[in-house]
C-alpha cells in the first residue's frame, strides 16, 4: 500500500514537473514575443524620426537655394554669381512660362521684350 501511494506521489509530482516547464516556456515565449514587438516599433520610431530629418533637411537645402527677397522679387541664391547671359536666359525663361500661365487662366501680361525687367 505504501508503495502503490508512493507511486501515486510521484506521478503526481511528474504531471505538476511538466505543467510547470510549460508555463515557464509560455511565459518565455509571450516575453520574446513581447520584445520582439518593442524593438519592431522602436525601430519604426527610429525610422520615422530619421525620416522627418531628413526631409526637413532637404526643406531646409531647397529654401536656402530659393534665395532670398529684394525689391524687384525673390533673387536666386545663385543668380548674383551668374554671367549675363545665364542671367538673360533664365529671366526669360521665366517670363515665358509666366507668359503660359496667365495665357491658360485667360490672362494677358503683354508684350515681353529686352525692356521687360527694366
């Protein structure tokens, strides 16, 4: 009887051995799991941040190149240091696509000449 009770103990001890180790190994897998989730949106938040840098250093770039502001308009950041014939190029290259929209919202700039800028 003694030994039939102890046999009993024992099996009992086994069931309560591996019900233990599947809920310690639960418990591990719901922690990596957990972790894993941590580093997914710590690395999003990382690339969000980076993101957003290097976005408004770019914003930052395109305004310094825009130029700055004088009496006749925005001046290119560039334009002060270009030959006159770059400058004459451009500046009529500008007109004429100024030309283009007002002409397609039914405007009229009149006539574009060498006088135009003066």
């Amino acid at each position: 009887m003694a030994f039939a009770y102890h046999m009993e103990a024992l099996r009992k001890q086994r069931i309560l051995d591996r019900k233990h180790t599947a809920l310690v190994r639960l418990a591990i897998a719901q922690a990596e799991q957990e972790r894993a989730l941590k580093e997914q949106e710590l690395k999003m938040q990382r690339m969000k941040l980076e993101q957003e840098k290097t976005k408004s250093n770019e914003r930052e770039h395109y305004l310094k190149s825009m130029g700055r502001t004088g009496k006749t308009g925005v001046i290119n950041a560039n334009y002060t240091n270009m030959l006159e014939d770059q400058k004459k190029r451009i500046s009529q290259k500008d007109l004429r696509h100024q030309e283009k929209v007002l002409r397609d919202h039914c405007l009229y700039m009149g006539n574009v000449n060498e006088y135009f800028m003066a």
